[in-house]
C-alpha cells in the first residue's frame, strides 16, 4: 500500500470509526454467532497474492463485524467496562502510526517522561501516596504478578532469582474468597504453588475478615511456613466489595507482609473525593494497582501500577546485556526494568490525550453519573419486591436476583435467572453476565459505559420486567 492510497483509506477508516460510534446502537452488544461460525468463513489458506483493501474491507465490514461483542454499547452491563472514547482511539491511531517500541528512554525519551508525568497525574487524581512510583503494564494479571515476583525476590535477598527455588523457604500467600483469579494464576506463576494460597473468608458484605487473615498467618507460621504475600481487593470483581485496608495493612505490618492492593476496577473512583475512604490506609501498602483500561476511559490496555520501592522492583527485573546499554541510564527511566516485557507500546498518549479532553472534573463528572444510574436502577428495580438484593451496592455494580415469593428451591431459582439473563443476551438489546455469591447465582449490571444515559437504563428495566411476566 502506497503513501497515497494509505491517506485515501485512512480517510474511509476514520468515517467507518466516527460512523461506528454514531450508529453503535443498532449493533446487537452480544455477537450473536455460532462457535465456529467466523472460523468457517476466513479461507483455510493465506492468499499468494496481495488484495485490495476494498476487498479487505469489505470482508470486515461482512464477515467479522458480526463476530464482535460491541464493548462501547451503552447497553452492555456486562463484566466490568473495557470504555474507549474519542481523544482515546485518536491517541491510539497515532500511537499505531509512529509504531514506537518504547523499551528503553532512548527509543522515544517522550514514551518514557511522558509515562512518568502520566503516573504522577493518576496519583495525585487518586490521592495515592507521593512516595509511590508508578509504571503502567498491560493488565492487572502482569501488574500482580510483578509485585508478587517483587515480594519473593525482596524476602530471598534477589537470590531466588540467581538460584531458582533449591534452598527457598515455602511461601503463603493470602486473599479472601472473593479475589479475581487473576492472583491464583499469578500464585502458579511466581512458583509459589496454589495450594499455598490461603482463601480467607469474607464478611456479609464480601469482604475479607482482617482477624480471619491473621489467624491463617499464624497457623501457617507454626507449620514454619512463611506468610509472603497479601492482596486486599477494592472493589471484588463479583460484587465490587471493598476490603478493609487499614486493617489488613497493619497485619501485614505486624508480621513483615508484602501488602499489594489490587482495585483494577474500583481504584478509578477514587479521583472522587467521595470515594476515597475505599483505600484509606494505601499508604501502608507496598503495591497498587488500577485499570484505566476499564473505566477511565482509556482503550485497553492500560494498568497504572503502583509500588513503594523503586529500586525492589528495578532490581527485581533489571537486565542490562551490553546492546541496551546507554550513556542516560543513571538519570532516565528504562521502563524495561520495570516489569516483565522488554517492548513496550507507548501507552501514555492514550491517557494524556484522554485526561487532557474531559479534564479532572469532566472524568469525575462522568462518573459520578453512572454511579447516580446504578442506584436509579436499583431503586426502579426492587420496586418490586420479588428482585433481591444479593450484595451492598459500593459503586455502580448492581447484583441481585429475581426471587417470585412462591420459588424456595435455589435450584428452579438458578435455572429462573439464568433463562432471564440469557434470554436478554440473546435480544442482542443488552448484555449482562453474573456471578455467584456464597452460591446464589446471581446476575450482575455493570452502569459504566462512556456513552450510557438514562434512557439505556429504563430500556434495560423493560426488558428485565418483561421477561418476568413471561
Ligand atoms: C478486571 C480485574 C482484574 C483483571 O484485570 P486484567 O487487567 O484483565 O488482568 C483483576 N482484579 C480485579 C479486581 C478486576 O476487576
């Protein structure tokens, strides 16, 4: 593709994008396609010979369009929010062109200090603590794994990196029931095993039992293991329950435990003054971690990874072979050695020409009106008083189910939900998943999405009501 004929496309591309938004809503959120479906229809063989971009075009447009789960609905409840916006995709657009692989200072000193300044931004947005340096990963299953490689190679003086496990003591490690599974994965990783993670049991607001936790690490020390690793999760993937951190915190103090706090959904509320109070007590924290990718607007991926010690983690993945060596190495960021990949995508745009558009009090504006249509929706909904509340509402995560007073059997109960939550995915209108607490099977409504207003949400209630009185 010549320079020319890539302006004449990128034209098209750019109308195809702004079109997309405009008209996104006559997109079913879910794809509604059989497995195999879009395999079927890609030919078994790449072409010997290049085509035109029309044809390619026109095959995304026809083939895989209809493969795609639409994330920028306004009517997708489901997960937590992957939310791109405008300034964005426009970043990213840039970001894609220059195609910059930003390992070191020196292959784009703008990646580097702007990625700095970025993380500052983020935390003085959030109130995270000034002593804390961040870096932005990918996702917050890397940005976990590295504190936890960090928590390891801290506590074996950097000598299982050097030697591997021979002469290593057996680590524990802790969090409650309620964790994403992103940390047992981790636990696999990091080689600690899984059987030496503790799942803690959680209050009836799911959230973990501080003295529950500190009953395991002292059982775990009699057996002379050594308790390693804790993660507090603010804002639980399930049903956004807020771990006490201060509590937490001052166990991990008292028994010299690596304290990480992963909030990748909750931890963008906190550039609301109001919200703060989740992580009150981060300052005893040794890593944090958050997901602008899920809620600040930011197209995935983009995790602001936080941690106290700089130089643990610099020394936890440094590697200096001679070809990378720089003259600015003592007074720049390779970011590097900051985590586990060596290329890295110039990320910081994104979230530089997204804090810059909407500015602080348009983010906070943003989403202060989604939490003001979470509680709108729960309001509307239990209404009736055949829906139930199945956990607190903290933030804009609404979990509940439909109980009719006549059903006891949780049984009927699981197969009632999960025929409404399907049949709504099905209409292709909305999408929603859910979860199970304590084994209720429940149904989850995420009100996050860039562009959702009010009328997405009492569109979502007709529907849910409709298919109640079915
Ligand atoms: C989404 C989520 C994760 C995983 O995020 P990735 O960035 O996809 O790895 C981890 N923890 C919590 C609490 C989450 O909500």
């Amino acid at each position: 593709m010549n320079i020319s004929n890539f302006r004449k496309y990128a034209h098209q591309v750019a109308d195809w994008m702004a079109d997309y938004y405009e008209h996104i809503e006559q997109y079913p959120v879910l794809a509604q396609v059989k497995p195999k479906e879009i395999y079927e229809q890609i030919p078994e063989n790449p072409p010997q010979r290049g085509e035109s971009f029309e044809s390619i075009f026109a095959d995304f447009q026809q083939v895989i369009m209809k493969g795609m789960t639409h994330w920028q609905h306004p009517s997708f409840f489901a997960y937590f929010n992957a939310n791109a916006s405008p300034p964005s995709v426009l970043a990213e657009m840039l970001i894609a062109t220059m195609g910059a692989q930003c390992m070191i200072w020196q292959t784009s000193p703008s990646a580097a200090e702007l990625e700095e300044r970025m993380m500052e931004w983020l935390a003085q947005m959030c109130e995270i603590p000034a002593d804390f340096h961040g870096v932005i990963q990918d996702t917050a299953s890397t940005a976990t794994l590295c504190a936890l490689l960090c928590a390891r190679e801290r506590y074996t003086n950097y000598q299982i990196n050097e030697k591997g496990f021979a002469n290593s003591p057996r680590f524990t490690a802790y969090c409650s029931e309620e964790t994403h599974s992103s940390i047992e994965k981790d636990i696999k990783i990091a080689g600690l095993g899984k059987e030496n993670l503790r799942k803690i049991p959680t209050d009836e607001a799911f959230a973990m039992l501080p003295e529950q936790l500190e009953e395991a690490i002292k059982k775990d020390l009699a057996l002379g293991l050594t308790p390693l690793f804790v993660t507090a999760t603010i804002g639980s993937t399930s049903s956004t329950a807020i771990d006490p951190l201060r509590k937490i915190g001052e166990v991990c103090k008292k028994y010299q435990i690596w304290l990480h706090v992963d909030a990748a959904y909750a931890g963008n509320a906190m550039i609301l003054p109001e919200k703060r109070y989740m992580i009150d007590g981060v300052e005893l924290a040794d890593s944090y971690l958050f997901n602008p990718h899920k809620w600040l607007l930011t197209n995935f991926d983009c995790t602001a990874f936080y941690v106290k010690d700089k130089g643990n983690l610099i020394r936890t993945f440094e590697i200096l072979p001679e070809y990378l060596k720089t003259k600015n190495d003592q007074v720049v960021n390779n970011y590097r050695d900051w985590g586990i990949q060596l290329g890295r995508r110039f990320r910081a745009l994104k979230l530089w020409f997204v804090l810059r558009t909407y500015g602080v009090e348009g983010l906070q504006n943003i989403l202060r009106t989604h939490l003001q249509l979470a509680n709108y929706f729960a309001e509307q909904l239990f209404k009736n008083p055949d829906f139930e509340l199945i956990a607190p509402i903290s933030l804009n995560l609404v979990c509940f189910r439909y109980k009719p007073a006549h059903v006891q059997d949780e049984q009927v109960l699981e197969v009632i939900n999960k025929k409404i939550m399907d049949n709504l995915n099905a209409s292709g209108k909305v999408f929603l998943t859910h979860t199970k607490l304590r084994g209720i099977f429940t149904l989850r409504v995420v009100i996050g999405q860039t562009f959702v207003n009010q009328s997405h949400v009492d569109n979502l209630l007709a529907l849910i009501n409709a298919q109640i009185e079915k």
